[in-house]
C-alpha cells in the first residue's frame, strides 16, 4: 500500500456554518474519517498546514505549503493538498515552479460544498485526490476535481458554483476518473532523479485588466509599487496609442527601471500573440516587454514571483519566462 500525506489548508470542504457566512472549522482528521474506504486505497497520514478559506492565501503561504513538501518529501509516495477553490489554481501554479521535476504525485483538491453537506463533492473530490496521488503513473503537481485530473499550470476556476468548477486550459486533461479507476489521457514519462525546490518568491506583481478609455498614468502609478506587471489586453494583444502615445512612454519608463511587462490576453482561450496587429507588434520588441503567448494568467503571475527573485537582469528574466515548465508554455510545431 502506497503512504500518503493528507497536508489540509481550509477551504469549503473544511467549512461550516458560522453566524458570518461559512469558514473553515473542520481539522485533517475530520475531513479524513469523513471518507472511511481511503483506508483501503492507501496508508495515510495527515498535517493540518493552516485552516484558511483561500481568499487568504498568498505568496508566504505556498512557500510553506512547498516546505511542508520537501520536509515530508521522501517520507512518502504522494501527497494531497486539500485547498479552497477560489485560488487553488494560483497555488497548483505556484508549486508546479517551487517544486520541479517531482516523480511523485502532488495533487490538490477541495470541493464547492462543505464534507459535512448532505449533497457534497468533497468525499468524491477527496477520494479521487487520493486516488491520483498513489497511481503509478501520475506525477507532478496536478489539480483533481469533479473527476477530472489537471495540470497544474492549466487548472482555472471556470465556475464558481456548480461542481465542474475547474477546466484545464487549452491543454487536454491528464486522466479522468470514474467509480475509482483511472483513465489515463495522457501518459509521460516520470523525472529521473530529485526533485528541485524553491524557497523564494516575489509577491510585487500586478495584473492590470485594460479596459477602453484606460488611463495609462496608471502604470506610472503602480511602477512605484511594483516589480513586474502583468496587462492583460484585448484580444490577441496590444496596446493603445491614444493620449500622444503615453501607453508607450510608461512601458518605457518600466523597462528603464529593469522591470518586465507581460502582455497577455483577458480572452478565456488561446493566449496572445502581438505580432499579429500593429497596435501589438510596435510594443513586442520594446525592452522587457515579454508576452504569455498560451501561458494562462495564474501561471504568469506565479511565473514572474518565482523569476523575480532570481534575476534583476531583463535578458534573463526573459529567458527563464520563455523557458517551459510543466507544460505552461505550449508551442506550435
Ligand atoms: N471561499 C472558499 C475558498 O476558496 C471557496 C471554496 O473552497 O470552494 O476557500
């Protein structure tokens, strides 16, 4: 029997009813009696990591959750996080660059309801997690929800109700999971060697969601604030040129100041291309402009706090940007 470590954080499926709204109550061994047959699938142990819905969790939070990791890592064959939905995928990104090369499964989960609800998603969730997190075949850091196992730099919150919350995008699901077998979509082969962890990440990074008539002094503003600012555009991809041009003088003024500006899309699917309209391709060759192409925005963020503390210099932060890692960077062939 496989050894699995249970690492819980919060989120619904640890929630219950207070006199404010839900909030994560139930501890690691609650959620873990609450589903007796994992006894037969594995042998597991569990660590309660902290107890927070995922609204609050930020940057110090996933590096504890990769320590707690690398702490246990050769202890055990696999491991299972269980998480809040709202940011689970900003976290399934962040671990898939704090820890590299894992040849074992590092699967997060949760559920839109709490354990304790009659009509629950999280037995399943959990058990499914489980599942994964001992198969032979899997590895890596991967999200399973509602069935569906996701890598986690694909994983995106799609639906904030209804138990198919997550979507993987633009890249095929892992496997699929049903009545407790596995199908695998996709098969790969595992890292040799250790894995590589990382205990460092910048949290100065923006996301500016562009929208018609935008001020563009605001990117003046949040260079006195920020590292690196990711904006997301319309389209394909560009920036506008009203206001004698100001868009492009304050792109300027970051890439002066050595810091990087990813332009990425707020279209759901398919990622960016600047080269392909004007009002793109005279902002992709401006220093440290870089573009997420079909990277999804969790995994820029994640990406840049990870870059960030590596490298000052723009060329190779740039390099290390355009260099793929766990499948968060596809490219036509
Ligand atoms: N607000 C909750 C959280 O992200 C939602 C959930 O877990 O489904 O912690």
């Amino acid at each position: 029997m496989k050894h699995i470590l249970l690492i819980a954080t919060g989120g619904t499926i640890a929630s219950q009813p207070t006199t404010n709204g839900l909030a994560p109550q139930l501890r690691a061994g609650d959620i873990l009696g609450s589903v007796p047959k994992l006894r037969e699938l594995c042998r597991v142990e569990a660590l309660q990591l902290m107890n927070i819905d995922s609204t609050n969790m930020a940057p110090d939070c996933w590096l504890s959750i990769a320590a707690c990791v690398r702490r246990h890592y050769d202890a055990f064959d696999g491991f299972v996080i269980t998480h809040g939905t709202d940011t689970m995928a900003y976290t399934a990104c962040a671990l898939s660059y704090l820890i590299q090369g894992s040849a074992k499964p590092i699967v997060l989960t949760g559920s839109q309801r709490s354990i304790y609800s009659e009509d629950t998603d999280a037995r399943r969730n959990l058990y499914d997690a489980f599942l994964a997190a001992q198969d032979d075949a899997l590895f890596g850091v991967l999200l399973v929800f509602n069935g569906l196992v996701i890598a986690g730099t694909r994983a995106r919150k799609t639906r904030t109700k209804s138990m198919n919350a997550f979507s993987s995008i633009d890249y095929p699901d892992i496997a699929l999971l049903r009545e407790g077998k596995i199908l695998h979509y996709i098969r790969e082969q595992k890292p040799a060697g250790e894995p590589v962890f990382y205990d460092r990440l910048n949290p100065r990074v923006f996301v500016l969601r562009l929208i018609p008539g935008m001020d563009p002094g605001v990117l003046r503003l949040l260079l006195t604030r920020y590292d690196a600012l990711v904006i997301e555009s319309f389209g394909v991809g560009g920036l506008p040129c009203y206001e004698q041009e100001d868009f492009l003088a304050a792109v300027r003024a970051w890439s002066e100041a050595g810091k990087p500006i990813v332009i990425t899309t707020q279209v759901p699917h398919e990622g960016s291309d600047l080269m392909v309209y004007q009002v793109g391709a005279r902002v992709a060759g401006m220093p440290g402009v870089l573009q997420a192409q079909t990277m999804t925005v969790e995994a820029v963020v994640a990406k840049l706090m990870w870059i960030l503390p590596q490298s000052r210099d723009l060329g190779k932060i740039s390099s290390l940007f355009q260099t793929p890692i766990a499948h968060d960077l596809l490219r036509f062939e």
